[in-house]
C-alpha cells in the first residue's frame, strides 16, 4: 500500500507496530484455511465468489497481494483463523480482510470484535505509513460454518441499541460498517462444487461444511472424484491433498483403513484413491503409537511422582542426620577443644545409632578416644 500524497499529518507521532509474537501451533483448521486461501490464487477466486459484482468490478485483481500478520485475539485462536489482502480498488488501494470462524454456534459479537481487528490493521498501516494523512478501505469478508448457521448482525449498526426515531438522528455518530458474510454452514456438496473457486478450495470448504459429519463427506466421495484430481495436479498438489485428507481422517477419527478402501470404491484416480488408503493407515498406526507413548509417559510421571516422594523423605533424613553429626562434632570442640580433621570425618559419616551413642558419652567422657571407642 503505497504512501499518501497529501504530505505531513500535523498529527501526534502514532503508535509503532504490534511487535509480533511467536505464532502458536496451527490448529487443523487454521492449517487446512491457510493451506488454501493464503496463497492469491486460492484467495483472488474466493473474494470474486463472494463480493458483490459491482465492487468485484473495480477491483485490479492480478494486484491482490497477501500481507503478513494476524489480529485475532490471542484467546480466540481456536475459533478464529484470519488473512489480510490488499489490492488496488478503483484509483486507490483497499485490504480484503478474510475472517474464518469455525465453532460450533455463530459470535453474536463477531461485527465488535471485527472492529477492533480492523482497528489494529489500520494502525499498523498508520505505523508503516507514518505521512498518511487518510486510512484505507478495509473489506471484512467472514467466512463461517456451524450447527446452526449464522444468527448474529451482518451490519455494525445492529449491535446498537436505539429505537427507530433515536436511530435516525443518531446514526451520523455511529460507526457503520457491513460483512461479506460466507456462511456455508447449509450449503449442499453440488452448490459448493458449482461455485467459481479453485479445486482446492472447493474441497477445503466441504470439509469444513461436513466437520462435524465428516462420514457424510467420505461415504459419498464419488462425486468429488474429478475435484479430488484436479486437487493432486495442481502445483504443489500431493502437499495440499495429503493437508485434506488428514483433515478429513482427523475429523472421523473412529474408521479403519478397512472401511476406508470401502469408501473410496467411486474414486477413479488410483494415485488418489491409493494416497487415501496409506494415509488412513499411517494415521490408525500413528494414534496406536501415540496411545503407547502417552502410556509410556503417565507410567513415567507416576514413577517420577513417587521418586520425588521418597527423595524429599530421604533428603528430611539426611538433613537430620548432618544435624546431629553437627551436634557431637560441637560438644566435642565445647569439652576438647579443637578436634582432629580424622574425627570431624569420622563423625560425619557416623550412623545414627553411633551418634546416639556419641552424644550420651561426650557428657562423662574424659578423652576424644573415650567418646568414640568406649
């Protein structure tokens, strides 16, 4: 995004960048929706699907570019997976900001905590352009799949709450904004392979249509066929079908490969239909050694719990132990004097009886020799 023309802001200096912190572990979700609409390609066909004709229109599509960063809240991390695209849109530049929510009912909140991710876009572009004196447009497209389907506002004036007449004279104050809402949560396998999307995110939207029944999916697989193929040919494209197929043998994590080659009978490329098999199998034999390992590793917590136990009993000992040795070796000094370095290590390594015996005989004893060998 290129710079104003304007010249200087007389505004204060603004807040540097979000430092970043180090990316948690991608959910298989949030792997699987960057997997297929990270890269332009996947995205360019996605946007074009779902915004309206009239913007799409003015919209220079070969310049669609993917900007680095999240803006999710950190605690959202597993309902939440998102992407920033910027793009010359008309005379000037705008992002495209693609939110995925998976979960299980739609956020009635979702256009609030939109706000604030699309606050921290524009302060960050505020950061990297600091003689900007206007922000860029921002296109906030949700894509969503639960239970239910979406249920929440699709325009940020709905989270208002105004009577009408109220609305009316209020609304030059109010912020004003609405979604490019995807919700796939209802949509049929043939709308979804009907749309104008790439292979790959044809297939990756089913998955996350059918995450729930990820049998319904994979007991009718034959029509997917063609886009399964197109999915393997396509650059990069064992990567990715080994991205869905894992997603989908996650999802329906109780089949054996058994049941799979059943399944997979309407599959008509063999390298897909093989591809499928051996994954399934390498996943059952990967959550047989996993099942080991995590067996493996409570029978080692349980021994590592009992070892400390009777190490802290052991060390409550010794230290009584070193405690009375201390004891006789200052009686001792107290009657005698200074004592031979051959009877501080003596005492020492005396046992408990012998410094029993030690500490009663010091009181009567007339010599260092009476005390340790009477």
């Amino acid at each position: 995004m290129g710079q104003s023309s304007r010249g200087r802001s007389n505004e204060p200096s603004r807040p540097a960048a979000r430092r970043r912190r180090k990316a948690p572990p991608p959910t298989p979700h949030d792997a699987l929706f960057k997997e297929a609409f990270a890269k332009a390609r996947h995205a360019r066909a996605m946007l074009r699907e779902v915004l309206p004709s009239g913007l799409s229109a003015l919209v220079a599509w070969p310049s669609l570019t993917r900007r680095p960063g999240s803006f999710v809240n950190e605690e959202l991390r597993e309902q939440h997976t998102d992407l920033l695209f910027s793009a010359k849109l008309g005379l000037g530049e705008a992002y495209f900001y693609l939110l995925f929510e998976h979960q299980s009912t739609s956020d009635p909140w979702m256009l609030l905590r939109l706000l604030e991710y699309m606050t921290r876009i524009w302060r960050e572009h505020l950061a990297r352009h600091p003689k900007a004196v206007r922000l860029p447009a921002i296109v906030p497209v949700v894509l969503h799949h639960s239970e239910s389907g979406w249920r929440g506002a699709t325009a940020f004036d709905e989270l208002i709450d105004l009577d009408d007449a109220a609305r009316a004279e209020a609304a030059p104050f109010l912020p004003r904004f609405q979604i490019v809402l995807d919700d796939v949560s209802h949509a049929t396998d043939d709308e979804l392979r009907a749309r104008a999307l790439t292979a790959l995110g044809k297939l990756v939207l089913a998955c996350f249509r059918h995450a729930r029944d990820m049998r319904g999916l994979l007991s009718n697989l034959k029509p997917w066929a063609a886009t399964l193929s197109q999915v393997r040919r396509a650059p990069s494209g064992m990567r990715a079908l080994a991205l869905v197929l894992r997603y989908m043998f996650q999802a329906a994590d109780d089949m054996g490969p058994g049941e799979v080659r059943a399944l997979v009978q309407g599959v008509a490329d063999p390298v897909v239909k093989e591809e499928i098999v051996s994954l399934a199998e390498k996943l059952l034999e990967q959550g047989r050694l996993e099942g080991m390992q995590k067996g493996l590793e409570k029978g080692l917590e349980k021994g590592l719990e009992k070892g400390l136990a009777k190490g802290r009993l052991e060390g409550r000992l010794e230290g009584a132990q070193r405690g009375r040795a201390e004891t006789v070796l200052k009686l001792l000094r107290l009657k005698f004097g200074k004592v031979p370095a051959s009877v501080v290590a003596r005492v020492k390594a005396g046992t408990g009886a012998e410094l029993e015996r030690w500490t009663e005989r010091v009181l009567t004893a007339d010599s260092l020799a009476a005390v340790l060998e009477g």
